[in-house]
C-alpha cells in the first residue's frame, strides 16, 4: 500500500517538474521556489539556511537508510 502511495508521489512530481521545465516559464519549478523562499540570490543568511538544512537532512537521511535506524 505505502510503496503504491510512494510511487505514485514521485511520479505526481516528476510530471510536475517536467512540465516547469518544458514550459519555460520563470517561477515554477522546484528550484526556483526554493531559491525564492529560502532568497538565496540576495542573503547570505538564506543560503546558510537552506545549507544547513540541505545538509543536515541528507545526513541524517543518508544514516537512515543505510544503519535502518532513527
């Protein structure tokens, strides 16, 4: 059932994502809504922001998968 759900979820954002990417137009792709909530184009404490949150996550994520613990 979750592996379903999963599947069905990555695929929903791959549709998505490809669509912002064909269409071209400013503003709506992942990135972009990133770069624009965390404003990492005009502040040094954004960038750090999204750094260390980037980073801490794919840590921990990267743990997780690979010592099936937390």
């Amino acid at each position: 059932m979750w592996a379903a759900f999963w599947i069905a979820w990555t695929a929903m954002f791959a549709v998505a994502e490809g669509i912002a990417l064909a269409n071209r137009r400013d503003g709506d792709t992942l990135s972009e809504n990133f770069r624009r909530l965390f404003h990492t184009r005009t502040s040094r404490v954004g960038r750090a922001i999204f750094a260390v949150g980037w980073f801490g996550f794919s840590g921990w994520f990267a743990l997780h998968i690979l010592t099936e613990t937390m």
